[in-house]
C-alpha cells in the first residue's frame, strides 16, 4: 500500500498540495491516517516529495518530534507555495486538481 501511496505523491507537481483525504480517496481501503503513516515511514533522502502533502484545513500537520514542520513549509516556499497569517495554503490556488 505504501508504494501505491508513493507513486501518487510522485505526481503532485511542483508549486501544488494535495492533503491526506484527497490521497487516500484514490485507492482502495486507504484512510488518510495511512497516507500520513506512509509519509512519515519515507527514509531521508527519499525522492518522493513528501512536503507536498498537507492536511485538510490547509495547514501542515504537526510532527511527532523535531523541526518537520519547518523544514515542510520551507520546501514549499521554495516551490512559491505561500501561507497566510494562519499558516494555511489557499487550496484554490495551490490544490492538486486530478484530471480524471
């Protein structure tokens, strides 16, 4: 399931998010509690873009320890993903739209 995971996330372009929902509604008998699982067990150094995946208010998902959510916003920005005063991505600007 992971690597299905993986292979969705390969195809969030550059500048765009998708969240955790929107992953897990592509596959069968996947929750977005597994996507986030799936995000978290990548190795360093990994080369699917793991920061472009973000929860459904927008927002960067707190980590269980160390400085994740820095460096993920970060990544984004540098993609020119902007935040507002909140800490939220504007999905309509910046969302991942599937084309089905």
């Amino acid at each position: 399931m992971y690597q299905q995971i993986y292979d969705i996330v390969r195809l969030i372009p550059e500048g765009k998010v998708a969240n955790y929902g929107q992953i897990a509604a592509m596959l069968a008998h996947c929750t977005p509690r597994m996507v986030g699982y799936a995000m978290a067990a990548l190795p360093s150094g990994s080369d699917v873009p793991w920061h472009r995946v973000i929860n459904s208010q927008g927002k960067i998902s707190q980590r269980a320890g160390g400085d994740g959510e820095n460096i993920q916003r970060l990544l984004l920005e540098t993609e020119g993903v902007e935040f507002d005063s909140n800490g939220s991505v504007d999905f309509s600007k910046v969302g991942w739209k599937v084309l089905k």
